[in-house]
C-alpha cells in the first residue's frame, strides 16, 4: 500500500535492496569538433595542453587542423 505523498518510484529508489539493481554506464569522449577562425592556432594551445602532435598532414592555413590521438581497440 502506498504511502499519501510517496510514489512507487520514490519507494523503489529508497529500498536499499534495490540499490542492486542500478545499471552503471561508461563512457569515452573518442573525438571533440570545434568550429574555429583559426584552427592551427587552437591545434597548436591543444598541444600544449594534451601533450599530443598536431596530424602530420596538417600544416599552417588548413581549414582543419586535427590532433593525433590514442589509438582505441
């Protein structure tokens, strides 16, 4: 029997058996786009800040600059 004022949702979340039950979720940013003036110069701060090199076939006056990453899987 429900409670005046307490949801079943309320009720599930409280019961601490339930907590069994809670799905966790990972995840992993693999690429960030970001729409610039003057891409290599943003290139050039994320490299300074990431400590990764700039794509070897990027080079100054791209419109697209991209840094080398991890390689995943």
């Amino acid at each position: 029997m429900l409670t005046p004022g307490v949801s079943r949702l309320d009720m599930y979340w409280r019961a601490p058996f339930r907590l069994s039950r809670l799905v966790h979720v990972a995840s992993m940013i693999r690429n960030i786009t970001v729409d610039c003036e003057r891409p290599w110069e943003l290139a050039q701060f994320g490299v300074s800040i990431l400590a990764r090199p700039v794509h070897p076939e990027n080079e100054p006056g791209d419109d697209e600059v991209g840094l080398v990453l991890e390689q995943v899987g």
